[in-house]
C-alpha cells in the first residue's frame, strides 16, 4: 500500500519550519481557491437536474464542504469516507494495525490516501450514472466527460487538505467545512436577497436571510435559527473550556508540579464529522436505490426527500420544535416523538461510538497519552515513574471521557439541525468548534515566535 501510495500525486513537506505569516497566507491561499473552485459549473450538466439535486443534498453539501453542480460536487466526502471505512475497520480489530506505531500510522494514512483517491472516481460515476446531472447514462462520452470534472475536483480537495496539514493550519477537512459553513450561515440569517437573486425590497419578495424575515413578517418562529446559532455557539465554546487536570509532578524534584489536562470534549469534533458523513452516505444510496419518486430498502423518496423507512428516520424532524414553539403541544403528533427520540439517541450513540473508535486510531487511548508523560520525564505524585501507573490513572478517566464526549456532541448536533432547518445545525456546532481549535493554534504559535523557548515546553 505504501508503494501504491507514493505514485499519487501529493504536497511535500516544507524544507524548514513556517513561519505565523507564513501558514496563515497558505491556509488563505486555500480558502480562496476553494472559493473559486465553487464558482466553476460542471460542464455539460442539465441545469434543472442540477437544482433539484441541490435541494435534495443540501444537508450533504454544507457537511462536506460540496457544492452540488460544480467541480466541487463531491467536497471533502472522499476523504472523509476513506476514514470512515478504515476507523471502522481498525478499530473493531478486523485490519491488525498498530496505528500507535509509525509504521502502523504511515500504513493507515497511505490506505487512507489510496482509497481516498478510488473513492473520488466511484462516487463521481455514482453520481453521473444515477442522474443527477440529468439522463445521461446512455451518452458514454458525456458521462466520462462529467465524472472526469467531479474526480479532478476531489483530487483537487485532496491536495488542498494535504497542503494545509503540512503548509498550514490544522486539517484542511476542518478548514474547507468551516468555510463552506459560514458562507452557508450568512446567506441564511442575514442575506437581504430574495431567492431570485435580488434585494428583497426592490423586487418585493420574501429575504432569505431569517432577522430580515422577521423584520417583514414579525413570525416568531423565523428567530429560532438565529436562537439555535447561539445556542450552539455559546455551548460548544463553554464545553471547549471544561477539562480534567492530572496533576505530576517532575521525576524526584520536590515543589514542582504539572497537571496534565484532558479536555471534556476529548475526541473534539471529529466523532460528528464522521457520523454525519455516514449518515449522508446512507441518504444518497437509498435515493439512488430508490430513483425518482420510488422506494428502496433503506425507505421510500418523494422528489428526493426521504417519507419513510431508515434515511427517514435519520432525516432531522425540524417541525417538532417550530410546531411547539408555534402551535403547542396538540400539533404535535406520536410519530413526531418517536422520529424525534429515534434521531437523538442515533446521533448520541453514533457520536459515542465513532468517538471510541477515532480515540483508538488518533493516539488518544490511555497507552499511548501514558507514554507521552512518561516522554516528559513527569509521573504521578505517590508513584513509582512507569508508565503502567500513569495509564492506570488515565484508564478512570479517557474512557468515561470519550464516550461523554461523543454522545454529549452528537446531542448538541440532533437539537441543532432539528432547530435549524435553513442550515445544517451539524455544520453550525463543526465551524464553532474548528475556529475555537483555530484560534489556540494560533495563539501558540504565535506565543512561540514571540518566546522561541516556550516551543520545547510546548512540544
């Protein structure tokens, strides 16, 4: 796999260490060619074909960073599939791979990159022949030439997101989801255009964006997206801060101590990213199963949209809250609950689950955190310095944590895109959490550059 992996193309890493200014201006360079990318039309695509299915994948776009229509149709799926298949794999132990190991992790990130790569072109032909791009399965040379401008898209993606991991800040996945999530937010809350494109009070439509909304109807159920954004906003910021310190102390030298911390969001964001991007997944087999108006064994579909069956269920029932809130508790119905109840805990339990299996496979399991102390020369006050004492400490903590974590994320993500029907609530609860991760990479490094010294204690 290694082999394979090294005849695909990539970005070399850099020859010395980048500087603030540096990684900041390629982490921009990104973003602004992601922008552009979005602004380039599949040529040869059937524009009415093309809308319906922005509407039908709108939840996939704003997850995976995709613009349904563009050479940016498929996002960042392939890459977040890829690790998808092989989190679950590695960590239900049916791959034998020790990703605590640099071996074990250069074999799982060049299957990751090979399989990243096949997953492009699969995709980009599912998409083709399924006809989102119109009936065009019977046209060879049109459906080569459209699977040729979505592949060359996501190998595009897959380039930008190794560049900024190694250029940059932090994963390019996080990144083109966040940038990908805010535009989408704005439009959202606080575009002033009517859906034709044009000012609202010019053409006098009805605004997209949900406070001018409110301003022309005075409807409060127009202000639950923007409660809902708060809401997100102000939980995952004050989660980011709540964490378990481990106090240690520095080998045999007396009066001088540590604590090691342990974020309560231990797995952070990457558990949503993965159940999302599964659940997408899911919805896109079972309409393409389906196709047009029809039904498959993942449920039935009405112009795209799920009214059954399993990719129903894991639909968000955003009329519950808004029928609460507008109505009352009379215009809510059994089948409402259960959908509702059914959606949350899929999304705590996926969370919890994915969360265990991103801690196995990233280093973050109780093993290898204990070996990264014992690195530092630190051990627990009371004991002997051996590893076996640290990871027993660990053990009362990280699994509780991580599964704590993931369900706790996977429940802020359900009430989010229950309560947020014009934007993936998912998306809202990822950028706030990316830009927060952002923001303290940033200040480090810039702490860094400011007091060269603090790097090794950083490190």
């Amino acid at each position: 796999m290694l082999k394979v992996a090294g005849f695909l193309p990539s970005v070399r890493e850099p020859e010395q260490e980048q500087s603030l200014k540096e990684m900041m201006t390629w982490t921009g360079v990104v973003i602004a060619l992601y922008f552009l990318m979005g602004a380039i039309p599949l040529y040869g695509a059937n524009s009415a074909s093309v809308q319906q299915a922005i509407q039908q994948f709108q939840t996939y776009q704003t997850l995976l960073g995709a613009q349904i229509g563009t050479i940016l149709t498929l996002g960042i799926g392939p890459i977040v599939t890829s690790s998808i298949i092989l989190q679950m794999l590695v960590g239900s132990e049916l791959l034998g791979w020790n990703t605590n190991t640099g071996e074990g992790k250069a074999i799982f990130q060049a299957s990751q990159k090979v399989l990243a790569y096949s997953l492009a072109v699969i995709e980009a032909l599912g998409y083709v022949l399924a006809g989102t791009f119109g009936n065009i399965a019977g046209d060879p040379f049109l459906v080569v030439l459209l699977a040729g401008q979505i592949t060359l898209g996501a190998w595009l993606i897959i380039l930008m997101d190794d560049l900024v991991q190694k250029w940059g800040f932090g994963s390019g996945v996080s990144l083109l989801i966040a940038a990908g999530v805010a535009k989408s937010l704005y439009v959202s809350l606080i575009s002033p255009l009517a859906s034709t494109g044009r000012l609202f009070w010019v053409v006098g439509g009805t605004p997209v964006g949900q406070l001018f909304k409110f301003a022309t109807t005075l409807e409060i159920t127009t202000l639950i997206p923007v409660a809902s954004v708060l809401i997100v906003f102000s939980a995952a910021v004050y989660l980011q801060s709540m964490r378990v310190e481990i106090p240690l102390t520095l080998g045999n030298v007396r009066g001088f101590g540590q604590k090691w911390p342990l974020k309560f969001l231990y797995t952070s964001n990457m558990p949503v990213i993965l159940l999302a991007a599964l659940i997408s997944n899911f919805q896109i087999l079972g309409s393409t199963l389906a196709g047009p108006n029809g039904c498959s064994v993942l449920g039935c579909f009405s112009n795209g949209h799920a009214i059954s069956g399993i990719d129903w269920y894991l639909t968000a029932p955003t009329n519950v809250v808004s029928n609460l809130i507008g109505v009352g508790l009379e215009a809510v119905g059994f089948k409402d609950i259960i959908h509702f109840l059914v959606y949350d805990t899929f999304y705590m339990v996926g969370g919890a689950v994915f969360s265990v299996f991103w801690m196995r496979t990233s280093g973050q399991d109780a093993e290898t955190v204990a070996q990264q102390i014992q690195n530092t020369g630190m051990k627990v006050p009371g004991f002997r310095r051996d590893t076996r004492v640290i990871k027993k400490v660990l053990n009362r903590y990280i699994p509780a944590l991580t599964v704590m974590s993931g369900a706790t994320v996977g429940l802020i993500a359900a009430f989010a895109n229950e309560t947020n029907p014009s934007i993936s609530g998912t998306g809202i609860l990822l950028t706030v959490m990316i830009m927060y991760q952002m923001y303290e990479q940033l200040a480090q490094k810039h702490m860094e550059e400011l007091h060269p010294s603090m790097k090794e204690f950083f490190s």
